[in-house]
C-alpha cells in the first residue's frame, strides 16, 4: 500500500500542489493567482510554498514586472512524483 505524504496532506499544500499539477510541465502559476485559488492569506500561503519548496516539490521564481516584485511558482519533476503517490494512497484509502 502506498504511503501518504504528510508534506502534501495537509489542506491548503493539497491545494497548492493540485492547483500546479493542472498546468503543463515547465509552467508556472503567479503568487496572486494562486493565493485566490486555494484561499489563503499571502503570509499563511508563503508559509506553505516554503514548506513544499524545502521539500523540492516545487519551484519558486521571483521577479520584477516593470518595478512590481511578481512572484511565480510551478511543481518540480520530484514533486510531480510524490504527488501521483499521493494520489494513489488516497485511492487506494478510499477503495478506488
């Protein structure tokens, strides 16, 4: 039986990395619009990103637009990984 990953188990990280998971390989998912997506505040989101990014699931760029700091963040191959493991777990949990 596959293993859950608490690292990705909790709520708002399940979120965050689901939220990833839907976009192509290489792309990425801008702070802003993500903190909207999984509903979270911009300190309790950044806490989050850093727990996965310490993780290597997750890939965070930070850049300027114009003289605005933007902040970008895409799944890595690794944690493209744990989280289909993730996934697996919890089907396998739930039966399916």
């Amino acid at each position: 039986m596959a293993a859950l990953d608490p690292t990705i188990h909790q709520p708002i990280r399940l979120s965050i990395m689901a939220a990833l998971m839907a976009l192509e390989a290489r792309e990425q998912m801008d702070f802003t619009s993500l903190r909207e997506l999984v509903q979270a505040t911009d300190g309790n989101l950044g806490a989050h990103l850093q727990k996965l990014e310490d993780a290597g699931y997750i890939a965070v760029e930070k850049t300027f637009v114009g003289r605005k700091p933007r902040t970008f963040v895409a799944v890595t191959v690794k944690g493209r990984h744990a989280f289909q493991q993730h996934v697996v777990a919890l089907r396998e949990i739930i039966g399916g």
